[in-house]
C-alpha cells in the first residue's frame, strides 16, 4: 500500500501543476530549457560558443541525447533461434550513436552501456537525468507468438490492452534481477497492475514531445526502412519512468519470428533499423529548434 499512496500523491501533485497552467503542449520546449544546467559541469562546446548572438541565446538546442540499449550481461533480453536481444539493442545503438556524431558533431552522444554489461533500469534514466539530457531513446526486441511481428514505438502512458501491459511487463521484470529492487523502485512490484497503472502517469510532462518522436520514427519503420509496423503505443515502461525529458523505447522487431530474427541478426537490418531511428532524430530535432529547412 506504501508504494500506491506514495504514488498517489505524486500523481495529484503532477495533476495540480497540470491544471495550475502549464499546459505540457505549449511549453515543453521551454521546460527543457528551464532544467538548470551549472556552467561548472558543462563542457563549452561549439554549440555554446555559436549561441553568442541574441537570436540564438533564446533558442531550445538539442544539445544531448542518452542512447540506452537494453538488457546486457547477466540480462541477455528474450532471444530467438540464435539472436539475443542485448547483443541486437546494442548493435544498433552503437550505429545510431555513430550517426548522430557523423551529422551533428556539436550534440552529445552519451551510452548507457557500450558493451555487454548490466546496468539496471534506474540507472539508465538517472544517467540520462545526470547529463541534463535533452532526449532518451531506448532499444530493445520484442517476443512473442511465432506469427507476431513489426515494429513498436512506446511511450511512458496509461496502458489501453492487456496486450500492451504485457510488454511493459517483460520489459519491467528485469529489475527482478537487480539486486534490493524493492527498495529501488519503492516497493514497486512488475507483476502488480495497479502498480503499472500508477506508475504509468509519470512522465506526462513530456509526453507531447515524446509522441512526436514516436511518430516520426513510426513513419520512417513505415516508409523509408520498409519495416511492417505496429504504431505508436503507451504503457508503463521502468526505465522510461523518472526521466526528466522525452524519452522512447523502441521495439525493433520480433527476435521469435523467424524472418524478422534474420532481418534483425544481421548488420544491414541493424542498420536500417539505426537509420530510421536517426532519420526521426533528426526531423524532431529540427522541429522543436525551428531552424532553417534542411
Ligand atoms: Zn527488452
């Protein structure tokens, strides 16, 4: 009862300053310009040094983006006939990190994992909240049935199906594998629905934001990767849960179909995979910087 009281009011304290006025819409890129970032632990980069004249002082920057691959080491995520998520995740992490460096030397690339270690959930998010990061995009692969297959994109929210809860489940069930989880997550038990129900509703202050990256990458799966596509989806994801900025968790692909096991084993599919992702990056983040076309 600990965990659902505490929850409680921290969702009718995210209510409040909901209904005081700050409509998430209409001021989420300011919130990420509010998160205060001391001068003392940042490095000035070329950004900061081009932000001299007024017009850019002014101006929302994606400066940082928290790549997280997820599962590895003692973790290796669901597998297919050969595949294992955590190897899968991290290949096309490492390849969309690459890129976004390759395209904009002046963004920040941090991993949460760069090899095949463990990192828990919690971690993962306090990284990203650590680094002031602007953007949290997490990888992972899917398992079900033989027949399941296509691309998902999710989002922290209030689950609509059974079936949805059921992915944020597995997804969650890591931290039964991390040490003292009951007290990292605040009691928070993966296979408690109420406790996915609650825990869902954080994360609504970004939620705008973070459907619109969600759906550029939806598209580019759809269109330029030629993936088969679920949507765009919502449920209760721990490692998207105390992120303080938008955050996704993309699911790839199913690593237990056959087919799309070959397409995600191998570099190409991981590319393409990367690519799409990147592609997505790259239109958000011109979007919300309202530069000039590209
Ligand atoms: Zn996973």
């Amino acid at each position: 009862m600990r965990i659902i009281a505490s929850l409680a009011v921290s969702f009718w304290l995210l209510a409040v300053s909901f209904f005081s006025g700050s409509h998430p819409a209409a001021s989420q890129a300011g919130q990420n310009q509010a998160v205060s970032k001391p001068q003392s632990e940042e490095k000035v980069d070329s950004q900061q040094l081009e932000a001299n004249s007024p017009d850019d002082l002014n101006r929302y920057r994606l400066r940082t983006v928290v790549l997280d691959a997820g599962h590895g080491g003692k973790d290796i995520g669901c597998s297919g006939r050969s595949s294992h998520e955590a190897d899968v995740a991290l290949a096309i992490i490492l390849d969309l990190g690459r890129r976004i460096k390759e395209g904009y030397p002046g963004v920040r690339v941090i991993y949460t994992r760069r090899t095949n270690v463990f990192v828990e959930l919690d971690e993962r998010a306090a990284i990203a909240n650590r680094n002031h990061a602007d953007l949290f995009i997490s990888v992972h692969c899917n398992a079900g049935p033989h027949s399941s297959h296509g691309t998902e994109v999710w989002c922290m929210g209030p689950h609509k199906t059974e079936a949805n809860l059921g992915v944020a489940k597995r997804e969650n069930a890591v931290i039964l594998q991390e040490k003292d989880y009951q007290r990292r997550y605040d009691g928070f038990n993966p296979n408690s629905p109420q406790g996915n129900i609650l825990f869902s509703l954080f994360q609504s202050a970004y939620i705008t934001n973070s459907l619109r990256l969600a759906q550029r990458v939806d598209k580019h799966f759809r269109t330029s990767v030629g993936r088969s596509s679920r949507g765009v989806k919502q449920a209760g994801f721990i490692v998207l849960w105390k992120s303080t900025m938008p955050s996704i968790l993309v699911e790839s692909g199913f690593l237990t179909n056959p087919t799309e096991e070959n397409y995600l084993g191998n570099k190409a599919g991981q590319q393409a995979i990367a690519g799409g992702i990147y592609s997505a990056f790259r239109e958000y983040k011109h979007d919300l910087e309202g530069g000039p076309a590209e």
